[in-house]
C-alpha cells in the first residue's frame, strides 16, 4: 500500500508551536495539532513549501524560530510555473478571493505535486466548504487532482475496532 502524502501548511505549524492560551477554540486546535503531529504524522510523507517556511519565518523572532524548527526535517516541494499558473486560476475564478494568494498558492503545491492531504487550520480560505468545490473544479479543469484538503481532527485515522 503506497504511504499517503501531507502537505503541511502554515497554520499547523503556527497551532502546534504557539504558546498556551486561554481562547477555548484555540487552545483545543492546539491540542488537536499537538496530537496528530506526535500519534499521526509518521504514517504519511510529510512535504511543505518555501511560501510556508516563509510565512513562519514572519512575527515575533522566538515564535517563527519555533515554527522553523518545526518544519525543518520537512522536503520543500518546488514552485515550478505550472503552480503559478493554477494559482493565479484559483484566484481568476473566484476559487479564493483576491487577497489570498499565498493560500491559492499551498493549494496549487499541492495540487501540481500529487499530494493526497493539504492539512489546515484555515477555514477562511482553505478548508471551506463553500469554497472547496469551485478549487477542486479549477484544478481539475487544469488537470490536476486537488488535494483532500482538512484539519488535523479530520486526519486521526481509524482505530482497529472501526472507531
């Protein structure tokens, strides 16, 4: 059985590195990160991209270096032409709003590589489920397969007994 494949966007890393808080949702994304990066992470081939590492390398210096640090024993996948292309479609065709490029951007890496999972905490704009059927359209009018994109909770797997 071929190991599936994760695209770890800029969020994950931002939730699993992120200092304690008293904000319940947050802190439960926290958690949930947390879980799925130390019990869940080694079934999967895990690939980033330099617009991650470069969106974590912003802030507060402590924090980005955590993040970094995070990401570093992940293979960076390449942003040939072909990612710029269906990025800028994702964005032509209303897939995302205008402003999102970066976010059109984890897509299209995603999309243009292969992978199987692109793992987010972005609702907004990436894991939106007005929004994920106009991206996998676009992708697949450019010949791709988008990604499954999800959180971490979606991605736990399932138990031996079915649960």
């Amino acid at each position: 059985m071929k190991i599936k494949t994760v695209y770890i966007e800029t969020s994950i890393v931002s939730y699993l590195t992120a200092r304690p808080t008293n904000d319940l949702l947050a802190a439960a994304w926290q958690k949930i990160t947390s879980d799925w990066w130390y019990t869940q992470r080694s079934r999967f081939i895990l690939y980033t991209s330099g617009v991650v590492t470069e969106e974590a390398g912003r802030g507060n210096p402590e924090a980005a270096a955590r993040r970094l640090n995070a990401l570093s024993d992940i293979q960076l996948l390449a942003i040939p032409e072909a990612v710029v292309t269906l990025s800028k479609a994702l964005l032509k065709e209303s897939a995302l709003p205008a402003k999102a490029l970066d976010d059109s951007l984890h897509i299209a890496i995603a999309a243009v590589h292969g992978v199987d999972y692109l793992l987010t905490w972005n609702c907004r704009h990436i894991d939106n489920a007005e929004t994920k059927p106009v991206m996998r359209k676009v992708c697949a009018a450019h010949g791709y397969a988008c990604a499954e994109i999800c959180t971490p909770q979606e991605l736990m797997g399932v138990n031996k007994d079915g649960r």
